[in-house]
C-alpha cells in the first residue's frame, strides 16, 4: 500500500518509521536537533511549499532514514494509512 504525502510523492507505507506532527514534536531539543543534523546530511524532502503540519520519517532501499515534510496533518496522514483501522479490529 502506497501513502500519498502531497504534490507528487508517494511513499510505501511498509518503509514509514513513523509520522509526526511538526508543531508538538519539535518542541523537544532532541527531535530539532535531529531534523536539523538531517537537514545538513540531505535526507530532508520538503513535498510542499505551504506551511507544513507534519514530518513522515522512512527508510529508503539503502535502509538510511529519510524525512519528509508535507502540508498535509498527521491525523489524516494517519488515517490514510489504514493503521488505526488495524488496531481497532485487534
């Protein structure tokens, strides 16, 4: 299954780490700290020149962490996964 994050990407949902919502998480040091060392290192992909609402962060073929910025909320992002829906049926 495929997520889409906005404009043209679309990302595997099995190679999703995890999805954040950028307004309450980088209030911690450590997840700004991380955002800013994989800035520097060239694994950021910003999807969206609106304001963003959420990071997804995902592993690539070469099992390196990649993250994604996109205008699109945590909450559907979530939603659009079928994650939540798997957990209910638990």
């Amino acid at each position: 299954m495929y997520l889409h994050l906005g404009q043209d990407t679309v990302i595997k949902v099995s190679d999703i780490v995890g999805i954040f919502d950028i307004e309450t998480s980088t209030i911690s040091n450590t997840t700004r700290d991380y955002l800013s060392a994989a800035q520097k290192a060239g694994r950021v992909v910003n999807v969206s020149m609106e304001m963003p609402k959420s990071f997804v962060l995902c592993r690539d073929k070469n099992n390196r962490v990649n993250v994604y910025i996109t205008q699109i909320s945590s909450v559907t992002l979530l939603k659009r996964t079928g994650f939540m829906d798997e957990i209910a049926n638990v």
